[in-house]
C-alpha cells in the first residue's frame, strides 16, 4: 500500500501524491526513512535533502528547517522554506555561496556573522543536492499542475 505525501511551504503546496513508496526525511536527529504503515510521530526537519520515491522515480526537495508528522499511510512535510530540487540553478547557487563567503571574510562577529554562515551552509546544501539530482538518470517529474489534467 502506497503513501501520500505532501510537501508544504509558507508560501503553497510545493508537492503531492498518493503513490509513494518511501520518504526519505532530513530529521534533525538524522535521515529518517518512512514506509508505509509508520508508526505515528512529530519530528523536526533539518536543513537536508527530503526524498520521495515512488516507483523507480526520486523526487527530491531541498528543505530548511520545518516539521514532518507522519501517520500510517500520509506524510505531510510543512516546511519553513523548501525548493525543489529540479528547480535548483547552479550558476544561482555558486554566485550566492561566493557572496557569501565574501561577506563571511570581513564580517564582524555575532548575529549578523552567524547569519551569513547560515546562508553559506544554504548554498552548498543546494549545490550538493544539485548535483545529486542531476547525477540521476532522466526522470519525469508529475507536479502539481499534471493532477489537473
């Protein structure tokens, strides 16, 4: 019996399906895989690459914090910022992540360092997993706007 899962931002529904088979979650103790009939539990979401894999397909999501609640035969991800994964642009990344080790160079000390480490520790989650995606064969991705036809 499949999973549905959902993948939510602040901003809107970024994923759905009812034919998954795993989910591959970012907890903050560690990765976390969910099968279906999963015992019920409440977890946080770390920076990290979430997977949903239905089938042969890997559908991959790049995730910054969040909650995930889990119950037998439905996942439901709320994501404080999330992005997927096909959507992730390189040239995007790698000129953010030299920004930001610019800024990191000469800023001063305290909140606002510790928010430019946070944005460099952002960039090269989304480089890696850039790269992971693409290191996948070719793979037809059904979004949301698909369910309507």
């Amino acid at each position: 019996m499949p999973i549905e899962v959902e993948v939510v931002s602040r901003v809107r529904q970024l994923y759905h399906t009812d034919r998954a088979d795993m989910v591959i979650i970012p907890g903050s103790e560690g990765e976390m895989g969910v099968l279906p009939n999963h015992t019920p539990l409440l977890t946080t979401l770390a920076f990290g690459e979430l997977r949903i894999v239905e089938g042969e397909d890997i559908v991959s999501f790049v995730v910054y914090g969040g909650v995930v609640e889990i119950r037998p035969h439905k996942v439901i991800v709320l994501a404080d910022e999330a992005e997927s994964g096909y959507d992730l642009n390189l040239q995007e990344i790698e000129a953010a992540r030299d920004r930001a080790r610019e800024l990191m160079a000469h800023a001063p000390a305290g909140e606002q360092r510790a928010q430019i480490a946070q944005e460099l520790r952002r960039t090269e989650l989304a480089a890696k997993v850039h790269r992971r995606v693409q290191s996948r064969p070719q793979q037809r991705i059904r979004t949301l706007e698909d369910a309507d036809e």
